[in-house]
C-alpha cells in the first residue's frame, strides 16, 4: 500500500496469520490470470482453482507457475477432492496434487454423504505433509437449513482438533447457501453462534463472494476478518472495504482508530482560497 498520513485500520503483510483473502479462480484465461495474479499478489493470500477446474484446465501448469513466480499460495477446489473419494481413488487425487507440487489442499463433503467424523480423518491423514484448508457446510440449500448452529460450531472444532490449518464456513461462489440464506444475506443466528462459540476466529474463513457479505463481515469482525471465494476483479475492491477506503466502510473503523468526527465538513471558497 501507498505510503499516506490517512489512519487505517492495521493490515498484516503476508504471510498473513489473519485478514486473509482466498481469490477463486473459475476458469479465467491464462494471461488473465497471470496478469491478476502478478498485478495484485500482495493482496491475494490463497488462490482456489475452483471446484474441478484443474482437471479441465489445459494451461494448468502455467497458471501454477504465474502463482509460483508471484509467491501466492494455491489449492485445488474440494469439489476435486470430494469426486476422487467417491470413486474411491483418494490416492490418485493425492498423486495428482502432488504432481503439481500442491503443499496445500482443501478438504470438504458439502456434495458427497460423507460424516463430519470421517471428513476429520481425511484432516488428521494429511495435515503432517498438507497445509490443509477443510470446509464445512453443505452446497444444497435445504441440507444447509436443516444443520444447526450448534452442529456447524461442533464440525469447525472437530477439523480444527484433526489438525485443519483453516476452516472454511460454505456460501457457494454465489452466496447462497451455508451460511447465507437463498436470498443472499447472512444467517445472522448462525453467524452469531459461530462468533459466540470461543473457536480462534482467527481460524475460520467465511466465504463471501459479494460485495454486501463483505461488507457485513468486515462490519461484524473488522478488517482483518478472513474472507474466501473472492473473485479476481473484486481483490482491490475487498482491500478497500477492508481499510475503509470506500463509502461502504468509510466511517466504521474511526472511532476504533480514536478519531473524531471533523466538526465541520462544509466548504468555502473563502476557505478554499486560503487553503
């Protein structure tokens, strides 16, 4: 960031513990997502090649490079993983990480009938050799309904216990499901349950895919909140909202800074020509 006399929330520098941003990538082109990746590096923590993009991606190699080149950390989508394990060729899905020098995964069931206690298995398996991000939530709205609260609050804890360095809470690329209601807005109780519970927040990662789940988020935790499923043309953006450097988030970190309100905003030309 730009050197500036501004007072803005604190940010960390990568590698960054908290405040982290996942961007997801959903099939850009090559150059494109070179270019993104190597124009906003120091903003992107974590990139998710999205669901089973890799497998369809000619150019994956390169796209592996770009993000190797711009020190950006990568995994692929669980949705990879999920499909490998139900054709019971977890190995296969283990070789083909590896084959790509992959030193962080991702592990979910928010498709597949696989129990939490199973889910934390898989955690507990690879998080001696894997950086490893597990999810919980369902992808299907109507299971997402039926989970309660104080199950979403036992299943992060049970991942963070098998060793998950993250826990990601599911709201689909659309913020429509998991923790987000059909309609796009958050489940207020749920996300209340999660924050009251004493779980490391620091450890959890909420998708947000949209502007007005950021927003909340960003509201609710502050700035160095942990965000997932960001897309590509909305990294600044986030940034921004993070340090409160757009209209949305301009004055909620003020009073936390200690700064009062300027006691008069109007504007002369008087005072502007002896400015």
């Amino acid at each position: 960031m730009h050197s500036t006399t501004l007072r803005l929330p604190e940010r960390e520098v990568k590698p960054r513990r908290t405040g982290v941003t996942m961007v997801i990538d959903g099939g850009l082109p090559t150059h494109y997502f070179a270019d993104v990746v190597g124009s906003f590096a120091g903003l992107i923590d974590v990139m998710k090649l999205g669901w089973g993009t890799a497998l369809v991606t000619d150019d994956l190699k390169y796209k592996i490079d770009a993000l190797r080149d711009a020190g950006v950390d990568f995994y692929f989508g669980g949705t990879l993983f999920e499909k490998f394990v139900a054709q019971n060729r977890f190995e296969d899905w283990r070789r083909f990480c590896d084959r790509f020098g992959c030193r962080t995964v991702e592990i979910s069931n928010g498709t597949i009938a696989m129990p939490n206690e199973v889910k934390a298995e898989y955690v507990a398996h690879l998080s001696g050799e894997y950086r490893v991000f597990s999810e919980v939530g369902y992808k299907d709205q109507s299971r997402a309904e039926e989970m309660g609260s104080q199950l979403w609050v036992d299943y992060i804890r049970q991942d963070l216990d098998a060793g998950a360095h993250m826990v990601i809470t599911e709201s689909r690329e659309s913020g429509k499901s998991g923790i987000c209601s059909a309609n796009g807005t958050l489940r207020d109780g749920l996300v209340d349950a999660i924050a009251n519970s004493g779980l490391d927040l620091d450890k959890v990662l909420f998708e947000a895919p949209t502007k007005d789940l950021q927003i909340e988020l960003i509201r609710r935790f502050g700035a160095q909140v942990n965000l997932g499923n960001i897309a590509s043309s909305d990294i600044v953006a986030l940034e921004t909202l993070r340090l409160g450097l757009r209209g949305d988030t301009l004055a909620d970190f003020d009073a936390e800074l200690g700064l009062e309100p300027a006691p008069d905003l109007r504007w002369s030309a008087q005072q502007a020509h002896h400015a």
